[in-house]
C-alpha cells in the first residue's frame, strides 16, 4: 500500500470511488458543501492504481478540517495512515489543530477518532435535517436503526 496525493490520481478514479462509498462526491455539513473530489487529500492505493482509502481536507487559517476518511478494508492500519498523513500536512502547514465533524450515528467514526486523540467539543442538534435540504439522499436512519439528526464537532490539537 501506498499513501499518495490525490492530486496525482486520475480525478475520474477519485470520483468514482465517492460515487461507489457515498453516492456522490458532495459532502454537506454545517461548515460548507463541498465536491471531495476536488478537495486537496491522499489516496491509499494498492496494485497501482486501485484506491483502498482516501482523505480529504480543507485548511482555513490555522485549522484543518476533514471532510472524508474512508477505508475500503477494516482493521488493516488504512484508515490511520491517511490521517496520520492529513495530521503530517496540517503541521506542515502550520496548522494548529486538526477537526472534523460527523453524525450522531457514527459510532465507528467516534470510536476511531476519539482513540485517536479527538475530543467532541461541540454539538449542533438536528444539523442533519438542513443538509437534507441540500443533500436530500442523506438516509434519516442508519442501518443500526439510530436516527441520523445531529452533527458532533471533533478537535485535536496538533503539538
């Protein structure tokens, strides 16, 4: 496996791979909708070109935000290595915190960054219902059976 920019991949392959794991490359949240194929990021790619997790982020002043992480095989150290990678760039940027936000739903999300050194710092209740506005195939329940509704504001400081 291999962590590369996603600026060196085909954007075709990069947007597919948003098609295949969310639909659509836009992503709306509170902060902004954004096209993740578009977004600066880095690719896990196995065989050459075959694309096994990607990150995206935009950097606003001093913070980084994740828009994306996905990791198409679990518990294989994907899905860290990408952030640590975005966590790599966001210092050398000067940045000096890193955040992201996700749904109350995602429990997996939660577990993952908050190991990880994310702390939840904010809630917005009932966010989700606006990104449906704009997004309307955002499901209003996850396959758990939780109801999507709220998003949780995660931050870690960057040393």
């Amino acid at each position: 496996m291999n962590i590369v920019p996603t600026k060196q991949l085909d954007r075709a392959i990069v947007n597919q791979f948003f098609n295949d794991h969310w639909g659509s490359p836009q992503m709306v949240v509170s902060t902004g909708i954004y096209t993740c194929s578009e977004l600066d990021g880095f690719a896990a790619v196995e065989n050459g070109s075959r694309i096994v997790g990607l990150i995206t982020f935009v950097i606003r002043g001093n913070e980084c935000e994740i828009i994306s992480l996905d990791s198409i095989m679990e518990n294989r150290g994907i899905g860290s290595a990408l952030l640590h990678e975005a966590e790599a760039w966001a210092r050398q940027q000067r940045c000096t915190a890193v955040q992201l936000i996700t749904t109350n739903d995602n429990l997996h999300a939660l577990r993952f960054y908050q190991k990880r050194g994310y702390q939840i710092v904010n809630v917005f209740p009932n966010a989700v219902d606006k990104a449906r506005q704009i997004k309307p195939n955002i499901p209003k329940t996850s396959p758990d059976g939780i109801p999507i509704r709220d998003e949780l504001l995660l931050v870690k400081p960057l040393a």
